[in-house]
C-alpha cells in the first residue's frame, strides 16, 4: 500500500491515514464542508470532504485514523486529494494514530540507553545529580515529545533525537578541545530544551501551552533547576548551579531569539552553536528530502526563508 | 561648609568626603600614585594624589571618609581637585560613609509605609500572599539598594523609590482605564526589579554579582516567585502565577533589551512603559540638574546618547 | 434589536445598518456582484450581493443606510453574513450614517468644555494665544475628527477623545514630577496632532488627503503655529515659540517614525511617551473587546504585529 | 610664505593665521596654557602657548589674526606646532579673517550670476515667484553660508557652491529623461539647503543656532516656503505648492536621515540621488587631496566611517 | 488593432498576443484548466482557460503567438480577459515571439556605434584592450540581454540600454569633477552588469541560470576579466587590472546588497551612485507609465516597496 | 629565562624578544623618543625609550631581535616595561626573529601529512586535482601564513592549523549526518581561505595587500579555481566546479560579512557554521588563557565585543 506522498499525480487510490486537522467551513452555496489534512509517516496532504452532515463533522475529526480512497491531484501547483469515500478505521485495522505519525528514527528504549551512558562523562557530581533527577522527573515526555511545532525537530521523540545528536557532535568537539568542559557541554546540551515537556502540549496536534507563551522553555527549564535543587538539597547559589543555568539561559545565543543573557561562558557559546548546527542540518534534510538533484527546495522559514539547491553529483 | 560641587574654580577648601574609588599607578618617573574619585551627596570629583607611600596607598582606600583640602582646578575642561593636604576622618567627625552618598529624597521609613498602604489594592489573594512574602523576605535590601548601577536610580535606596513614583504613576494610569487589572498592575510593579537585591552588590561600590553576570534580575526575580510558591503552598502552574511571573519577565519590552517573552498581556505592556516613563525621567533631570537655562547637557548613554536642552522660559 | 457583532453563528436576523464599503466584482460565472462591508456601532462585517443589476449597484453604495435581512455564518473562520434582503432605509427610518458610526465615548461639548477648564493650566501668555486661536480655528473638525485611518482612535471624534485622555495622563505625571513645565506639556498635547484635521479626509471613509501625504501632519501642524503667530503678532523666532514647535515635531519620538528632530527637551519626550500609552491601550483594548477569557486576540499591526491573551482572572 | 600645511616636520617658519580655536586650560604645574587650533586656507593645525598669562589669554582669542613663529612637528602621528612666538596681526598687515578660511572656488557673484540664469529655465510662475522672493530676502547669507558645520561644505560660501553644482549634475540629468519635470527639479534644488542660513550661525566658527537645533533646516525651509506664500498671495493648499514643498521635505531619501516624509514623487527621489552624489563626491576629494597616489584616506565619518585609496594611475 | 493594456473594461476584442506563462491546474469540479499570462509590447495581462483537453494543453504553451479572442473584464480589481476563443497563429500572420516582447527604445545598433564612440575616451591601454576584448566575447548576447528578470530594464536589449544611459549619464558628470578618471569610470559601467550574460537564460523566459544563482553576475564579471589577462597576456597582478576588478565587484555599493567589498575608490562609489539613479529612474518611470496624473502608483518593490504620485502639474 | 609575560609586577629582567612595532614621536620638551612594542612567544608588552638618539632610532626597528634589560610596571592598569637598557642581539645569540611569534602549536610538515591522507577522502576527481594543484602552488605559504591580521589565528601556520581543525571537525560532522557531501565539505575546507596567502603580506608585520583590499580573499580564492581549471583543462561550467566556487563564495555565511551570495547548498551553509565554531573558540581561548578562574576577559571585537568569564570549577 502506497504512502501519501508516493502517489503520483492522477492516481487513484485507497490508504489508511491519520486526520491531522479538520475545518469545518460553508461553502458560497451555503452547505457545509470539511477541509481535511492527512497524515501519514510520508508527510500530509490535504482534501476537502463537501456537503459534508452533522454526523460526518462530529465523526471525521482531528486524531482519528480513516480509510481513505481517493484520487491525488494538484491544485494551484500544490498537491491534494479529491476525495472518493472516506469511513473511519474499523477493530482489527491499523487504527493506532501513532503509527501515522512522523518519528524519530531511533527508539526511544535505544536514546535513553545512549544517554545513561553519557551521563557517566559528566564527572562533576552536582550537574550529574541535576541531570538524572530532571531525566527522571520527566522521562516519559522527554522521550516522546517532538522539539519544536512546526520547525525542526517538530515530530514524536523529535525533542530526545535532538538531545542525543548534540550530544554526538559535542563528543567530537570536546575531543579537538581539551580546555572545554566536557561535563558541563553534556548537562546543559541534555536540559536546553527540556522545559519544550512544558512549553508544548504533546506529540500530537502540538500546541504552545499557557505556560509556554507566558513564560517560555527557556524559564521554565530554569525553574526546573531551581525546583530540582531544592529537592536536591543542593545550594541554589553555588557557583556551579549558576553556570549550568547560565548555559541553558544562554543558549539562543542573542537576546532578540529569546535568551535573557548573551553567552559569557565558552561552553555556553558552543553549545548554542552545536544547537544551531543540528537545527539547520535537520530543516535542510527535510526540504532536500522532498526534490530531487538539480531541483531548488521550498523556501524554508527557519533559515531566513532561503531555499537551497540539490546539485546534480 | 561647601560641598565638592558648589566649589568655584580655583576656590581652595576644606571639607570631609568619601573616597569612591582609590586607584593606584606608576608616572613616568616610576613613582606610584593615586589616582582618587572623591565623592559627596553633591556630586564626585576627581584627584590625583602624587608620589604616594605604601603606608598611604594602604591608607586612602576606597570606602573610607577623609578630610580633604585644596584647590578646585578644570583639568581639560573636567573639574579636578588639586590635593593640598588629606587624613583619615577622627573619631567625633562625620565618619559615616553613608552620610556622603546619594540618597532618595524620601526615607526609606515613609517608603516602606507608601508600599504597605498599596498592597491593600491587591485584591488577589495569591498575588498578594506572594508580593508580601517578597517584601518580607527582601526587607532591608529592598529600601537601601539603587535600582542601577550606574544608570538611574543609581543611588541608595533608588529601588525602592523607582518602585514607589512607579506606583504612584500606575495609580493615575488606572483611574484613566478602568479595564486595567490595578491589582495585577501593583503587583507586578513592586516585584518587578525585586531580583535586582540578587543581580547588584549592594548600595556602595555597586558591581554586578556573579549571578547577576549569568542569570540577570529578570530570571531572578522569576525564580524567587517560584521559591515564594514553594513556600506558601501556591500551585505554580496557576495562571494567576503565570500571568504575574509574565508581567515580570515581559517588562524589559523588548527581546533585545533582556526580557525572554515579549508583553503578551495588557498590564505588562503598561508596566514596560511605566518603568520607562520613570527612568526616562530620572535620567534628564539627573543631566539637567548640572546646566544652566539656555544649555545643553552632556549626551545621556540611557537615552540613545542623545544630549538635551534645558530652555530659557 | 441586536447589533452585527452581537450575533450568533447561524442566527437569522433584520437590522439597520451603514455601508462602510461596497465593492463591484465579476464573479466567474460573468455576473456582477457587490462585497459589502456593514456597519453598526458594535463593528463591522462582510456580506457578498450575488447577481447584482445596475439599478443595485448604484442604489447600494457605501454612505448608506440599509435594511439588512440575512444570516450570520462563518467563512474561513471570519465572521459573515449571508444577505436574504436587502433595501434603503426609508423616511422615518434611522437613516443617519452617524447612528451607526463608532464614536467617542465622550459627547464632543463635554471634551470641549473640559480642553477649555485645562487651558487655564497653561500659563505662558504666548503658548496659551496661539493654542486658543488654533482651537478656535479647528473647532469643529477638531471635535469630529478621528485620530487616524485605521489604526488606534479611528472614529469620530477620536482626536479629541485621545487628547484629552493625553491631558488626563499628563495631569497625574505633573503632580509627580514637579520640574515638569506643565504649560508647555498641556499645549504640546493639545496641538501634537492637531495637523490630522488636514492631513485626514474627515470623520467618514478616511482617507489622507494630498496635503496628508506629501507634508504629513507633523509638518502641517509645525505651519498652523507659524501661521498662528503671524496673525497674533508674535514673533517666531522667540524661544518659546521654538520650543513649542519642537515638542510637536519630535512628538513621533524617532526619526523613523516620522519626526524630522528628536526629543531634545524633557518635555517634548515625555510628551511622546504619553502618546504611545494612550495609543498603544486603546489598541489593545480594542483587540481585547473582541475576545472572551482565556483566548488570543488578532496580531495587532501597530504593537509589532503582537498579539495578546485575556487571561481568565 | 609658505602655509601651515605646507610646512615639513621640523621647518621653522613665521606666519600669518587665524585663531580658529583657543581653550585655556590649567597644567599640572598648575599654571595656565591655551590650547590653540590655527587656521589658513591651507587647513588647520595645533598648538599649545605654555604659561600663559591673564593678558595674553585675553589677547588670543577666537577670530584674531596673528602673526605666528614656531616648528612643525609631530605629536603622536598628528601635525602640532610649537610655538616660538606670537603677536596680534598690527594695522597694515593681513589681518582681515576671512583671508585664512576656505573659501568656494568660485565667486559668490558668479554663482549668483549663474543661478538667475537657470531661474529663466523654471517654467511654472508660482515656483519661479517663490525662488526669487527667497533668494531675494536671503541674497547675501545664501551666498556666504557653508553647508554644514564639519561635513562636505563646510566653508564660506558652500551653500551657494553646493547648490550650483547640483544645479549643473540636474541639467545634464534632465536632458537624460525628458519625463523629468525640469522647472520642479531646479526650484527643489535652490531651496533645498536654503534653510541652513537659519540653522547655521554663519560662516566663521559656525554652530547650529537654537532653531537648528529645535527645528532643523529641513522644517525651516517648508516654514520659508509658507511665509512667501503669504507675501506673493499664492495659495498655499495648491498643488504646485505641496510638490514644491514636499520635494524640499523628503530630500533626505529616508525617515531616519531627517525626513518627515520619504520621496512620493519621482523628481523628490532623483534632487535626493544628486544631493547625496554631490555631497559624498566632494567629501571623498577633500579627503583624498591630503594623500599621494598609492595612500589611503582617513576614514571619513559622513562616507559610513570608509577609507579610500588613491590609485597609482 | 488595439493593444492588450489600450482595451476599455467590458470592451470585446480580437488580437495577436504572446503567450508568456502557461500554467495548467486543475479546478474544484476536477477538470483541468490552463492559467494564462498574455503578453504584447503594451503590457501583460491574465486570462483563465477552463475545460482543456490534452491537446490543448500542449498545443498552448509558453512562447507561442496566438490570435487570442475575449473580453476586457475586472476580477478583484485587477484587469482579466475572459477568453472568447484562442488560435495558433498561422503562416503568414505575425508569429515572431519577438515582435510582442517589450524591447530597448533605442535599436542594438546604435548602441553598439555609441559605445563604441565612447571607447575612445577611455585612454588606459590595458583597461580598453579588456573591455574591447569582452564587448567582443559577448557581442550578440550584450545587445540582446535584459538588464535584470522582473526589476528594472528587464526587456530584451535592457542590459545595453541600461549601460548606454549610465554612459551618457557619467560623461555629464566627468565634466563637473575633473578630478575624476573618466577611463576608469567608463570601463567600469561597461563591464559592470556584463556578467549578467551568464546569469541570465536569455532575453525570453528569463531566469537565473546556475552559474547565476551560485555565483552571481558580479563574481562571473571579474572571472571574465582574469580569462581576459590571461588571453590578452596582461598581469593580473598589475594595479590597473586591480583597480578595474574593484570598480565591478563593489558596483552595489554594500555587502548587503551582494558587493564582495565596498568602493574603496572615488570612481567605485560613483559607479554605485549612477547605477542607482538610473535603475531608480527607469521603476519610477515604469510605474507612472501606468497611471493617470493625480493617481499614485502600484507599490514598486525595488523601490523599498513605496509607492509613487504623478502630480497634476 | 622568562618570558615578557611571564613577568611579576616590578619584577627586575634582562631577555631576549623581537621588536614588533617601534614609533618615533616627539616629547613635550622637544626631544625624541621611541614607542616600541616588545614581543616573545608568550605575548606583547610595551615600553617607551626616552631621549632616542638618531642612531638609536636607526639601530632599534621593527624586526630586530634585542636584548631589553628592564622592570615590569603598570601604568594606567596596562604592564608596560620600563627600559634599563637595550642592544642588538649579537652573532651566536638567539636573533632569529621567527623564535619569537607566536606559531601554531603542531609543526607544518605534520599539517601537511594530515591534509595529504584527508585528500583521499576527497573522492571527486576534479575537486580532488583542483586541491592537489592549488595546495601545490601555495604549499609554502599556505603552512607559513596567519589566518588573519589581528582577529583568530593571526600567528605564523594559523592559516593551515585553522584549516587542518575545521578537517577534524567536518569528519565527525560527516560521521553524523551521512547525508552530506563529505568530498565537497574537505575540498571546500581546504581552500576556504587559501585566497588568505594573497590578501595577506606574510606571517611577520602582516598587513592587507592591495589586491586584498581591492578584491578580499573570497574572490581570490574563486579566481584561483578558475585559473587551475584553466590549467587543468577542467571545464569550468561543470556543476562540480560551480558547486566548489558556491562553497568558497559563500563561506563567510552572510552578505554583510561579505560573501556574494548566502549559502544554496546544504555543504555551503555547515562549512560556515564550522568555520564560525573553530573561530569563536580560537578568540575566546586566547582571551580565557590571560585570565585566572573566577576573572572576566577583557572585551572580544570578533565575539560582538563581548566579554566571557572563567568559572571557578
């Protein structure tokens, strides 16, 4: 069975697949209309379902997994699907949403293993204690939340893939470096972005919480700091605290990308650098990905809206 | 007796004063010297003390109060003083170095009541539990910190009284648009520079503390509502929690100014604008106060750089 | 009988209402029709007239008042209505466009009777002369005017409405701020934008006249007072003259705003900090009106494009 | 007798000079000096009169010809003269001032010659009545104002210079595109600078006046404009009047360089183009007239703080 | 016969037109329909194709001539034609694309016989040989290359055209400053834009070829002066060659704007200037082409997005 | 022996070190003295030689080892050396200038090792022959050359110790994400600053040539290419050599830091972020080694001016 983004223009076909969102709309002859996103681990597509009954809008919403037929066409250069029927996924059918969800290309189980290990190169007690009570409070979402909503990263286990490249690169970098501080690139690369459990409602249909627009991942991995030293027993005000929190504070590099404080630590610098280097290299991959050689991507937001061409090599 | 700014040029003198700094350096004929900054509630003048002995040099440090004579020069057109003769203030003299630096024209006694008799207008319980909690705990440092160090305010007890005339204009802003939450407001105003009792050293020799280097008294103030729930058994995630930490964290206005999230609430963006209304104003009266109708002052580095004139009228 | 705004989605409903806008469109089919946009003192709303004759084309022009019959639906997620029937208001009928125009929330003699109690504020004979005779002048587009084409205070009378309000603020900061001239503060409001009753079309279907467009009301208001003091026989070049001109030129702040000079003088900046206040709560509230506890408003295009929660308090 | 730039290190040399600039200041000896800036129309250079006394101070002053003995010689990297001796130019001597400051290279007498010519060239009455009027009634300053303080043109007789050149860069521009409004083009470029004998306090020792500084050239001349208007009886709401105006208005190209408007009409861009060509050309020849071939220019503060290089052709 | 941009709305009409963009889409009732852009020397203008078949879809492309029949309809404002019938052109009716493309006002010849003209005035034996060399190279594609894809003189012989004018432009103005190297200058404004002859595709279709968006005109300019000395055996290396790569390579007059190096020599920042003017010069005459007198203009986006008013004069 | 900076504060010294900068100036009381700047491997130290004789001044100039006999002294909290005496080193002494500049911290013949085993890698053949051959042409200059003048790597091999670092940092890159080019990322590396051998004047006294002023290495770089196609008969608007250029042109990541174009290739943009990693790291461990743990840098100018501190950990 062929994949949503696998079919070529014209094609007919029937498939299962997730309802990301679903808009009810009147159309100008006053009835109803559903416009619908589908989604399966290929990417989306959208469709409009028309004349569409109360029944059909109360059944066909967001999270539930259809069987769809239909013919993939192109409207205004963009691909979409007319749709032929449509039924929800019956008992004994693949009707688990996660499966038609986008992943993180290594299990969990296999992240988590990689970063216990890790966690031995942090030599300085305080920041390993840290680390593992914050691991602890918050595995399940760690390992199960996506990065970002719409940027990089922006797909389930997306935010602990993230956390376990920066940590592949930083092994590279502090082995060129001797003077960089090993332990502390290891803490602050795997709580820069732990406060997105908060900041992001899930790995599905992601949102920014209340908390998330009022305060920000970044505060609030801050907080969390603080929360963990005080269970911890460990003095807010030690040196060392300050400087593993200076690099998660710090880690957006300028102020006007959300960082309180500019970098005034080396590691700190570096690890805003590392996280810039896996953020772009993974936008880049996901807009290669879709053309082929001596084609020029879509315009991509998060790199200063450039696109980028696939050489003929 | 006058003070170091109401001299004439050339006048000779004698008074007592503080010495603000003392630093200590080699002339040209290998001869150490000390270059001072002797300060009074009028104003700061600089001096250079010549051919200084070790006994001296450990003698006139900075913090101390001398009697000093001599002779009031222009040194490229900055006001100097040539030192006739200095000693260390006696037993029985105005020692006190708290007696020659800047204060707040109010006392910190009247202040602290001000403050008392507002809280009665936050009518949120939880607001107010956690605004109390803060004053308590911070008492002291509150009413005797300057609010910069070298900016405005920048004088004892300027926190305090930064809160205070920022109260007083929310007062008036609140009458004129009865939508405003006046208890969020108030809140918020009295907390909002709180963290700068962490950030700043103290009222003399005012340096930035470590964690105000890497954290900033923006997440401070953040991180010390956060401690105040721990303790008052307030749920953290409440959104009254969150709306009062956002007003705190939004205050700077802008990303580029330091605040992590810009105001996404109305009372945080009038409070950005109230805490500008009153720095803005303290900085030109500051500079104004030194010229005479009809000149321009010195270029003011907290206002764009920007130079004003003070009219004939 | 309800207003448009006041409407539930599906609701059926007969109301009165002003064309704000009616645009003539060829549809795909060939046929004419007429988007509307209605008017009521609650807001505005869209409505499209399918199939629309000459002799309805020219009948239903904005600047008139309707019987409207129809449905409230939602399109895309805006509001709009589906119209049933439509017809003129007949004689007898509220058939004035002013009826359905938002306006000030103060009657124009009431603002007027309060700028006359404040004039006796100003106190400088010079300043207090020119702004009577410019008020006198403008009187009654002054009281009619809105403050702008679209964005903060965009109905009638919003000119005078924001200048007051100025008035209220500039009060309250004068008592705090005793070395603020409070003549030149209360005539620099007063004239700051009085230049809009050139540079805007008048209080319906504003639009920027040539004069608004190629001198801008800044510069036009600079003229009123150069033209003013010709015929008071007062001499332009007298500092005082000077310096009120400067405090309405510099009133937009920055040169990028529009202002050929900079604040130079205490008064003229905080003139502009009023000014953004005032403008920058009425948009906010204006966003807010819209939306119910705990939701977003619109990204507001004159605050950066932000937009703001309403938080459930 | 050679001039004070024409001078090699070490030479000895008397001369006659212009006292550009003399600041009395107090050595650490105690004792007064004068701080000098000596003038010729070959350029301008230090010098320091060491113990001076009361008479001599009040014998040297700013806008004094003397006649001056010393040696040229350096004083870190930069040209300074010691001086030998120095007394007041006598009667009989070259003592009038303006033989020492740079001057046009033309005549103001031929500039005006060539100005009236090219008035003949402006077709539309109402803008040749407002030229004249206002070269009539500045006829002498126009001709003996620089054009700035310390920018390009910055010598007696620069505005007309400046002006005429502009004037010259417009004709051969006008016969390039003949859509170009001629007449529009050459009254915008008389008047465009014309302000600056307000703003400027003349053409020795040349400050911005107070309404320089309050109003700026810019606004000035839109208030010049006005005030003919009213002389000759034009109606100032025409047309012709508001382009005339807002040529003068948006010259500066942009809102941040002092423009109340940016350029709507396209020969308001193009007097803009050969203003900036005009200015930035002679600034770079000023700078490049003081190195030899295969030399780089100090940076120029007006050219975005560039240096040049002169090649060696 | 009438021109696509002479026809009145609603007027009925049959013409010869260019194709100029054929896109094929596909409508809401599933059936394909072809989105046409026509074009004649007047101007382009849009009109859809609904219910193509397949042969119509390939017989209907891009660069082909039609007899296009239709009426002159307004959709959303914006000028359409609703297609009454469309044709091939046949044999014997006017079918050269060329003859519906807007073209230079000035024939390649001519311009060809005035450039070469002017290569007399550029005296500097290495910089004539090089520019002679080139023009040469690229004789045929020079004379018929747009200057640019969509901004100005982008129409077949602009590149020519655009560099003629720039010619006649700074002959002008080597006659007001003698200072300036009028070889250097000229050599310069010929080879400045030359490089766009590989990055453009050609005078049809035009679009950025590889090399274009890899390397950029500018760079392929100064590696066809290095492929010059090689061929011609001048040394690189020589100051001339040097000079003459740094007049081409900072011809944008800022890195923002794609130029490697800013001017460092006068005859670089003049270059810049002119180049400016005349491109400024040729999108504010396009616009106001397109307007009556007391309309304004579309917003031009090489215009920082302003738009223009043609006065009533 | 100790070093320049190995010196404690009124420390007596006699050592050997290079004169790196040595200035003439004239004294107050007429008399000459030289401004030297001392240097040996461990830094910079300067020192003023009072009442210099003409031979002196002949004898002691940039470049000349010497023996300095001396004190260490502060002055104005910077060291500088007060000079005792000081001579020529004479024959058998150490006056080799090369034993006194900093030099990168692994010989060139390793460099070069590294880089020929890192060129297998490069498994493109054209790239492959166009390193080979550059690498060939430049082999003695690319290991002896600085990577800049005063900025990272501004030491004699800091041109290939950058380059050989960015290697070892792309190869675990490359480990990371398969997906990249790892041939085009080595080639590009490798002659990403080689135009750096041309823009620079040498590893001592380095200044800008005049083709780096003029053209900047960027562009040199890209014309070397062209040039070893040329030689190589390697068609030069093949794709694989217009991809290599990109990579080259596009380094520096931004236009305004003057690459031509931004990066369209995804080997473009990490080459870059490489690039800006082993820079940023340079200048802040070159800060970070003249502070002790717990102290601040002084300012960075290629870090944004900012100062970083050293934790005590």
């Amino acid at each position: 069975m062929k994949k949503l983004r696998e079919l070529a223009v014209d094609e007919t076909f029937e498939l299962f697949a997730l309802i990301k969102t679903a808009d009810v709309r009147t159309a100008r002859n006053g009835k109803k209309f559903i416009a619908f996103t589908f989604q399966d681990t290929s990417g989306t597509i959208d469709g409009k379902y028309w004349d569409a009954g109360e029944d059909e809008i109360s059944r066909f919403t967001a999270g539930k997994v259809v069987l769809l037929g239909g013919k993939r066409e192109l409207y205004q250069n963009m691909p979409q699907v007319k749709i032929l029927h449509l039924r929800l996924a019956k008992p004994g059918e693949p009707g688990e949403p996660s499966l038609y969800m986008e992943r993180a290309p290594v299990k969990p189980a296999d992240m988590a293993e990689e970063i216990n290990q890790l966690l031995f190169d942090i030599t300085n007690a305080k920041w390993q204690r840290i680390v593992r009570h914050l691991l602890s409070k918050y595995q399940k979402d760690f390992f199960s939340y996506p990065a970002a909503k719409t940027l990089h990263h922006a797909f389930a286990g997306g935010l602990a893939y993230h956390t376990v490249t920066m940590l592949h690169l930083a092994r590279g970098i502090c082995d060129e470096y001797p003077e960089l501080n090993r332990s502390l690139l290891y803490a602050g690369i795997i709580l820069h972005d732990l406060g997105k459990v908060v900041e992001l409602s899930g790995p599905m249909s992601t949102e920014y919480t209340l908390a998330g627009n009022l305060l920000g991942h970044i505060v609030i991995a801050d907080e969390e700091i603080s929360k963990a030293c005080t269970e911890l027993k460990i003095d807010e005000s030690d040196e060392e605290v300050l400087v593993l929190k200076h690099v998660i504070l710090a880690h957006h590099g300028q102020l006007e990308y959300g960082s309180p404080v500019r970098p005034k630590i080396m590691e700190a610098e570096v690890l805003h650098i590392i996280d810039n280097l896996d953020a772009s290299i993974q936008m880049m991959l996901g807009a290669l990905k879709q053309v082929q050689p001596g084609e020029y991507t879509d315009r991509i937001f998060g790199m200063d809206n450039r696109n980028f061409y696939l050489p003929n090599l």
